[in-house]
C-alpha cells in the first residue's frame, strides 16, 4: 500500500515537470557503468593495443614509400609531374 502511494506521488510530481527520464536515465548509466578490468586482462589488452598500433605504424610508412615512389614514377596527362600537388602537399606540411 504505501509503495502504491509512493509510486503515485512520484508519477504525479516528475510526469508533468518533464523530469520523469532522470531516474530512467540514472539507471541506464548504472547498467552501463564502466567495469574496472582485472590486471592481467588490462596487461593482454594493452600488449594487443601496441601490437595493433605498430602493425598500423608500419603500413602507414609503407604507403607514404608506395606514394613517394609513384609520384617520381608517375605524370599528369601531359606527361609533365604533378608539381601543384607536391607544393600544396608541402604546405600543408608547413
């Protein structure tokens, strides 16, 4: 009975004021909480992390060579260089 009378005191006080999606908000944030990782979880994910990132690291070196090689290789239509696109390359760089 009293929870009756409570839950109808909630509902007629945070429905009208807008503010009824606060307590479903707070739980959503609970359920969605973060959980602190064990140590031994945290060491694997943090290998696996540096592992992911030099495997990441060295792809991005390989296709700055892939560029540079075929930018000296490579011309426009009239068989000249790209010369525009290397200086705004070097601009933006600046």
């Amino acid at each position: 009975m009293i929870m009756t009378i409570v839950g109808w005191l909630m509902l007629i006080f945070f429905l009208p004021t807008g503010v009824w999606a606060y307590p479903f908000d707070y739980v959503g944030s609970w359920v969605t909480r973060p959980i602190p990782m064990k140590e031994d979880e945290f060491k694997k994910a943090k290998y696996d992390l540096a592992r992911t990132m030099e495997i990441l690291l060295q792809k991005g070196k390989q296709i700055i060579e892939d560029k540079k090689n075929s930018e000296k290789d490579s011309g426009n239509l009239q068989g000249r260089p790209l010369k525009r696109w290397r200086l705004k390359r070097q601009l933006m760089k600046d």
